[in-house]
C-alpha cells in the first residue's frame, strides 16, 4: 500500500543514545547477565529471511561457536544455497516499486520505530548476542550493538529530512517552480557487513533502505546470530516483506550472483580491503551489463597511526595505546596499531604501558572482569599467532610485552607492544586486525620529516591520532597527515567515532569515505531528478533580440 500525507512532518530531533556502564549491583547488569543465560540456553536457530519469510528449504546447518568457548554453541545457522540468493535478489527488484513511492513519512517512521524497539525491548538481548556470536565485553556491546545502531536509525532520519529539504531556486517573476525529487537508485542495493560491529551490520542494509532502495543483505557468517535479531527487530517494527532480504549463504558465490546481475544498483559494504577490490574489480569487468553504474560505498582497511610528540602527555598517550588498540582485541578498523614516538619519552612510555598491560585481563566476555574477549576465528587466531612469530624471530623486533597465543579453550591472542626498528618492517605496514601494536621511535627533532614519511609511505586513510601540548607541532601534523586519516584526533584516541559527532570513513586503500553517520552516505543512496514547471505558456519562438528596431 502507497502512504499519502499532507503537511510537512517534523521529526523527533536526534540525541545520541546513552551508554550503560553495568556498574556492580546494577539493573542493567542484572538484566543483561539474564539475557546472555537466556540465549547460552535457547539453542537459536537462525534463518535467512526473503519475502519476510524464513527460509525453511537450506542446503546446511552449521553451528555457531562462541570465540571465547570453544565448547560453547550459542546457535545453529542455516545456510541456503544459489536458488535462494537468486530469488531474494528477484523478491528485492520487484519490491522496489511499491517502497520507493512509499511516502518519506512512513518509511522513517519503521526505523524511528525500529531504534525504539532497540533501545528497550531487545537492547539485551541484542547485547548478549554480539557478546556471544562476536567476542565484545559487555561495554564494547553496549556502545556498539545498542547505542551506535540507536543512533545510526535516528540520526539517518534526520540527514534525509535535511537532504530532501534542500531544494533548488525558483524564479517567480518568470512564472517557473523548481524541485528536486530524490529518487532511490534503479535496482537493488547489496549490502555486504562485517563481524566486528553488529551497528554497521544494521546500518548497511537500512540507510539504502531509509532512502526507498531495497537491499539484498549478505552478514558475515562470523556474525550471524545478532543478523538475524537485527532481521527481527525490522520486522517487527513493520518493514514491509521484500524491502530487505537476508541470506546466510556462501560469500563468493553470493557476490558472484549479485554483481552479474543487470538490476544491481549499488554495493555497500564494510569489510577488508582485498574484499572490496575484488567487488570492485568484478563491477568493472561487467560494467557494460547494468541497467546504470552501480553506486560503490565501501569502507576497508587500516593501518592507523598515534604520531607523540615531545610536548606530549604521556599518560595519555599510554591510555590511549591500550584502549584504542587492545579493546575488542583490536578487531576494530579504526584501531592504532602504529605509534610514532620521540626518543625523550620512549622509554617512560615502554615502561608505563607494559605496565599498563599487565593488567588487561582476557578471557570469556560473560565474565565482567575481562577487558578483551578472544579473536572472532581461526583463521584470524592462525594470522596473528604467525604474526607474532615472524616478530620473535626478527631482529630489528623486540616484544615489550605479550606475544602469546593461548587456542586450547578460544582464540586467544594476548595484547602485543612490539618496538620496530625498521619503519618499512612489516609489522609497520601490513594490517593484522587484531591486538598488536607496533612502535617506532625517532628522534625528537625529525618530527617535521616523520610526518612527511607517515604521509608518503601509508597506503591506508583511515585514522590517525596526535599528542601535542605544543599547538604549532599540532598544526604541523593536521597539515601534514592531512590526506592520511579520514578520521584524524588531537590527544585523543582514534577510535570511538560517534553517529552524528564524528562521521567516518577514509580514503586510499581504507574505502570511498562517504562517512557513515552523516548525510553524506545517504546522498550515495538518492538519484536526484530535476523538474522544471512553467506558469506561463509561450507561444512564440522570436526572442526581442532577432528585432530590427
């Protein structure tokens, strides 16, 4: 059914959502502790969801195991096979034409309705699932799964009410209107979302969906348990059956049926950056095939940076070390994992961390103590367990602290200080994604030439940090890293981007930089159409010019 209304809604205006701390003797302690039991007891099954309804018809079932327990199976995913994807990507085209003429109204208000529902009814259990399906500490949940996807659902309601506000000039003394009708993209959207933040995994699909395009939605396998409570949220807050359509399905075959198809409209995706060039690549490769040029929205890799300088507060610096690079075991894109530092700290700096480090605590998240959990796979705990072997045996490495696995019980990497002698080492230049910080240190007065190699050698864009008291030695790296980070922090860390606060994104190899949390992803959503209206019939095609007298 198409939703007509007259009058020009205003929209609640948006807050950032607060963030529980879970202290002792708390209720929201209490109440999320009950949730994790409630799903470490229900044994979940997971379902790919087309048309609005669950796939019953699937090729495996595969269990989902909690990183941090081995033993722990906190539900069992079904996966579906080409049939399926194939159909959700035709469920989504023809239901693109009854949502893109949905009125605006109606559609902001499901996720209006949505971010309520979340922030009350299923904020636990949507907490307790990223907690178990991803590994996060009941804090790293909260801010991500609960307040960042609040904040995502409502604030996007506000940048679309400003991007369909802004309107062109009309001239009325020459008897014209003027508009712009923001039209959704011609096809479907793929939307293809990643472990590490359950928010982003929310935002993908519903900001194309927000702006009238209908979205086929591949999670990540390693995430699939709080997919399909985000899936259940939607629903339940009245998204009609076909808007988006998710499937737990085999990932190269899924992008390979997605991106041949002729329908595809846009991709948007967060995820590595080898990921993303080859979507990019296939795209290219088939670009004679679309209907139009897809739209390509994605946000990758980093190898992000903390430049110290002399006139820094070390204490700072060292918090800033620890929690922006050790928290959620490091798995974040936006997490330092290089720090720059000058000579005259260096060594109050190795000390005070590894101090600092000492008192990290790892193990199951259920368990409030612990402030890391394990690393999301395998695979991942393989990655980074040779990492830090090739670091042991590399002379120009010295390990200040950690450089342990521990894969008996869960995937346990122990938060890694690495001192690199070699600033073009690879512990220096390759992206682990996980808990290892490598640092480098140079003498206090190439601080000027430091920047410029940072800048020249990066091939990522995405965050960066500086610590300065001294504000000329701050302008020096805004200037100079300018084009380094999306995303760029003074004496702070450079993680923790907020909706509607920092938007984020970088460029180079870290992605498009169409800065999710702001107005300028969902411009990326619209096909803006001109209209021109006249008042004023003509009748004659003379102009006063072609006149003799």
């Amino acid at each position: 059914m198409l939703a007509f209304e007259s009058g020009l809604p205003r929209f609640p205006r948006p807050a950032n959502e607060p963030v529980r701390e879970f202290e002792p003797g708390s209720a929201g302690r209490s109440a999320l502790k009950r949730a994790i039991a409630d799903l470490e007891s229900a044994q979940r099954e997971n379902f790919s969801i087309v048309d609005g309804n669950q796939v019953r018809e699937f090729e495996s079932a595969e269990a989902d195991i909690a990183p941090h327990n081995h033993k722990k199976q906190i539900s069992i995913s079904h996966k579906v096979g080409r049939g399926e994807v194939q159909r959700a990507i035709d469920i989504a085209s023809r239901a693109r034409f009854d949502w893109s003429r949905t009125a605006w109204s109606e559609r902001a208000a499901i996720f209006l309705k949505a971010a309520d529902l979340l922030a009350t009814k299923y904020r636990d259990p949507l907490n307790a699932a990223t907690m178990l399906n991803q590994s996060k500490t009941a804090h790293q949940a909260e801010i991500d799964a609960a307040a960042e996807l609040i904040d995502f659902w409502r604030f996007n309601v506000a940048f679309a009410s400003q991007l369909y506000g802004d309107q062109p000039l009309a001239e009325p003394a020459a008897g014209t209107w003027n508009r712009t009708d923001y039209r959704p993209l011609e096809g479907f959207i793929y939307a293809v979302t990643p472990f590490n933040f359950t928010s982003i995994a929310g935002n993908l699909p519903t900001a194309p969906a927000l702006m009238g395009n209908t979205v086929l939605w591949k999670p990540a396998t390693t995430a699939r348990l709080s997919a399909s409570i985000i899936m259940a949220i939607l629903q339940e807050a009245g998204l009609p059956d076909g808007v988006i359509n998710m499937v737990f399905s085999d990932p190269v075959e899924t992008a390979q049926l997605a991106l041949s198809d002729s329908r595809l409209a846009g991709v948007h995706f967060t995820g590595s950056t080898t990921v993303f060039n080859s979507l990019v690549e296939t795209v290219g490769r088939n670009i004679g095939s679309y209907r139009n040029y897809p739209r390509l929205v994605g946000e990758t890799g980093g190898k992000n940076f903390v430049i110290v300088h002399k006139s820094a507060d070390l204490r700072s610096v060292v918090t800033a070390t620890v929690r922006g690079g050790f928290e959620y075991q490091g798995q974040k894109c936006s997490a330092p994992s290089r720090v720059f530092l000058p000579r005259s700290l260096s060594k109050d700096f190795y000390e005070l961390t590894a101090a600092e480090m000492k008192n990290i605590s790892v193990g199951d998240v259920s368990d409030f103590r612990n402030f890391m959990g394990a690393v999301i796979d395998e695979r991942a705990f393989l990655k980074h367990q040779k990492a830090l072997d090739r670091a042991h045996d590399d002379p120009t490495v010295k390990i200040i602290s950690g450089g342990r696995t521990k894969g008996e019980h869960g995937y346990f990497v122990d938060p890694t200080l690495l001192a690199v002698s070699d600033m073009s080492s690879e512990h220096m230049r390759d992206e682990y994604f996980g808990p290892i910080v490598a640092s480098f240190v140079y003498d206090d007065d190439q601080y000027e030439a430091l920047i410029q190699k940072i800048n020249d050698t990066s091939s990522y864009g995405l965050t960066g940090a500086v610590f300065a008291r001294d504000r000329i030695a701050i302008m020096q790296a805004l200037n100079g890293l300018r084009d380094s980070a999306g995303n760029f922090y003074i004496n702070d860390k450079p993680t923790g981007a907020i909706v509607g606060q920092q938007p984020f994104g970088g460029a180079r190899a870290s992605g498009t930089n169409d800065k999710a949390g702001s107005i300028w992803n969902l411009i990326r959503w619209t096909s803006p159409r001109t209209i021109k209206e006249s008042f004023r019939a003509q009748h004659d095609f003379h102009y006063a010019f072609m006149q003799e007298r």
